[in-house]
C-alpha cells in the first residue's frame, strides 16, 4: 500500500516542517504547526519518473490578446476604486476585517444591486437564512433575486453553484468551510488551504466572481495560511473602531489595479454609505488655531488625501518620558524626534509626545515626516499656524527633506481646498507658480524651522 506524505504548516507564515516542532523558525511563533496530508508518495514518484499528463499548449508573448479585461460595477464607486475599476469576470476577492467593521453589511448591499442584472448567490456558514434577511430587511434593501443557501461542506456548494451557474458568489466566511475529504476541523491550515484552492479553481474555470469573506488575528492581519494571499486575486481590510462611523477600505493585493487604493465608507442606519470626499471629513478642524495642529497631504493610491496631523508635548509626569503614537509608526516617531534634537535644536526628550492622526486613518508612508516636526514644534512652543498652511515632505536622518510621489498633484488639491501656502520638499515645487497658492521649497529641517 502506498504510504501518505504529511506536512506539518505553520498557520501563520505558511512555512513546513517535516515533523512537528514547537516554535516555527521562520516567524517564531509557538503551536501554530498543524498536520497537512500532501496525498501518495509512490504515485508522486511515478509521475515524476513516467511524465505522465497531456502536454499544455503554450503561445508566445506578442501572440497574447491585450485587449482591456471587461469590469462590472459593483454600483458603490468606493468599493469599485478599491478592486481597480470594477469587478472582473473570474476574480477571487478576499475581503478581511474585525467583527463588527461591516464586512457582511457591505458585502450583502453589493450582492443586491449586483442581483438586479446577474445571477447572485450568497453563501453563509455563519449566519442564518433569517439572520442575513432581517439585516437587509433593517438596509432597507431590494434583493428579491438574491438567492441564500446555508452551507459549510465545500463539496455541497459547489455543486450547488456548477447548478446554478451564478455570475457573482460570496463565501461568508472562509473560516467556516471544510472538505469532506479531510479529517482536519474547519479554521485549520488545511482546511482553509484546500477550500480556497478549490473555490479559486471554480472561480477561475466557471468565470464566476467569487467574494471570500476571512477573519483577521489579533494584531489585525488575515487569520490563516500565508498562501491564502497568494492564491486569491485581491485581498482587502476593511478597517474602523467600533465607536467610529466611518470605515477605511484598505487594498492589500490587487491584480488588476492599484494595490495600495483606500476607499472610505459611513455606517449608517441603512448600511454602508460611500465618502466621494474624504478630505472634507478629515479636516472638519476648531474654529479657533491650535497649537500643535498641521495639515498634511498624504498619497492614497491614485488620490491625494488631506488629513490633520495633531501633537502634543508636555512635562512628563513619570520618570519615563512617553512616545504615543495614534494612526502613526510609533517607531518612526521616536526616530523622527532624534533627528529633530540632532538637526532641529529642540530636545524633547524629557516631554511626553503624543501624536494622533484625526478621523481613524492610518498613515503608512513617509510624506508625512515633515507634517509631524512642525507639529511637535507647534505644540512644544504653543504657537499654533494659519489653517491655510499645508505640509508634507520625508524627512532624513541627516536632517535633509526628500521628495515624495505624486508632489505637484498634492499641491493641486490642497488648493482646490482652500490652502493658500504649502511648505514642500524643493525637489517637489513646481516649476510655475499656482494661481491662489504660495509654495516654500525646503532642502533641510531646519530651513523648515526658519520658514516658520
């Protein structure tokens, strides 16, 4: 009898071992190793030997058809920014996010509209039939063509959807689902693995556009194998506190766009509402100056985005001085606070810093360097700036201000919003002058202090 091969997978970093082990050496997790049969190891070993199989056609590269892949609107232009343009025909979107952020609201109101011209079918393990039809009776959704069913086995719905042939399908979640053919539980690294890879095969081979629906871990990143990411088309977080309105669609992978893009929606009583503006919400800032408030410019994507910088120095109450950092790298505000005392002359490091970026976004590039010094300046010496003052530009470790993508669009749109002076990396300043706007180039930290 042939004997089976086994694998022992790590569920959080995907690596194997061939015996189980404690601690993964890759991302030194502990009891995260879970067994994976790999099938026959005689009937690997004659393939290989034989070269059995039908060969596979193949083309060369200028023989390839580049005509532009067709998209479905999902009819929220948020959600469409997110997925590149639109839904493509085959696609498996992963879509990721924290109980309670809004995954199955969204979800459901796409498949609603989506079932008014293509054949929708929605999957859930987790809820039942009346559960998920009270939630769109309480959106106040039309989804009379939307058809439900209540299933885990892999194997029923996909049957199910060979029948059905639908054009759009959600699994709702991918945690839940399990193989008959595998004796693992469902949520193991197995499971997952093997659900997916067939859910992907369908999707791939039926042309249907699959939504698969994943929880997150602790720390926020996608609950499962690493190779769930890889086999997927698109992976999303849907991102947002639970005392929040608003929600931060964030892309992760995308195959067909962008994959950085940021979509931003309101819950709302009747679901999820999408923000054409995003900057108008993130600048909703106090009448009044305030020390300790900057505007910066930061780059979503394909989009600029106005977001308020806040900071706060004060006289430290402990024996340790605290570094807070809210939206921001902590890390890199500790680093950005040495080059301010090395290049800057001001030494804080005997003040309590805390910085915070306003409305819940969080800031991952380094345009926003700048923005945060002048802010913790601003609030160290209680001298608040105009609110017509904009910033952003990467700050070095030798004190010099390197320029970022996208610069002149930032400072576009900064004035289409009323900002009347910019301080920016010189690198960045445009080359003619902008109606309504007086640009500053700056080439170090502190001709930056001086400007100001």
């Amino acid at each position: 009898m042939a004997k089976t091969k086994t694998a022992f997978v790590c569920g959080d970093c995907g690596s194997d071992y061939r015996k189980w082990q404690g601690q993964c050496d890759d991302c030194g997790a502990w009891n995260t190793l879970s067994q994976v049969n790999l099938g026959s190891a005689s009937a690997g070993q004659h393939r290989a030997v034989g070269f059995a199989g039908a060969a596979a056609q193949i083309q060369t590269l200028n023989n390839i058809d580049l005509a532009e892949v067709p998209r479905i609107t999902s009819g929220l232009g948020e959600f469409d920014r997110v997925l590149g343009g639109g839904l493509v025909a085959g696609s498996a979107i992963l879509i990721g996010g924290s109980p309670g952020a809004g995954k199955s609201t969204l979800l459901l109101q796409v498949m609603s509209i989506l079932a008014r011209n293509y054949a929708a079918l929605y999957v859930t393990g987790e809820e039942s039939l009346q559960q998920v039809a009270l939630r769109a009776r309480r959106l106040g959704l039309v989804a009379d063509n939307l058809q439900l069913m209540t299933e885990t086995s892999i194997e029923t719905i996909l049957a199910t959807a060979s029948l059905q042939k639908p054009r759009v399908m959600v699994i709702d979640s991918i945690q839940v689902m399990h193989s008959d053919e595998l004796p693992a539980a469902p949520g193991s690294v197995s499971q997952v693995r093997e659900c997916a890879a067939a859910i992907t095969r369908f999707a791939k081979q039926s042309n249907t556009i699959v939504f698969l629906v994943g929880h997150v871990t602790k720390d926020g990143s996608l609950a499962g194998p690493k190779v769930l990411e890889h086999m997927i088309d698109c992976s999303v977080l849907l991102e947002g506190s639970a005392d929040s309105r608003y929600r931060m669609l964030r892309g992760q992978k995308n195959r067909f766009g962008a994959a950085n893009e940021l979509g931003v929606f309101a819950m709302t009583e009747e679901g999820m509402r999408e923000v054409k503006n995003p900057s108008a919400i993130f600048l909703s800032r106090a009448q009044a100056d305030s020390p300790g408030s900057v505007v910066v410019v930061l780059w979503e994507g394909t989009r600029p985005l106005l977001v308020e910088i806040q900071a706060l120095v004060d006289d430290t109450q402990a024996g340790n001085p605290r570094r807070v950092a809210v939206g921001l790298d902590q890390n890199r505000l500790a680093m950005l606070l040495a080059v301010l005392h090395r290049h800057g002359g001001l030494a804080v490091g005997s003040s309590d810093v805390f910085v915070n970026a306003v409305g819940g976004v969080k800031v991952l590039e380094t345009g926003a360097d700048l923005a945060l010094l002048l802010a913790v300046v601003s609030s160290f010496r209680d001298q608040s700036f105009p609110k017509s003052l904009v910033v952003f530009g990467e700050v070095g470790l030798s004190g010099e201000i390197r320029p970022v993508t996208s610069g002149q669009e930032r400072i576009f749109e900064a004035a289409k919003h009323g900002f009347d002076r910019a301080i920016v990396p010189m690198a960045n300043k445009p080359k003619q002058a902008i109606e309504g706007m007086q640009v500053h180039g700056v080439n170090w930290l502190s001709e930056a202090l001086e400007l100001i």
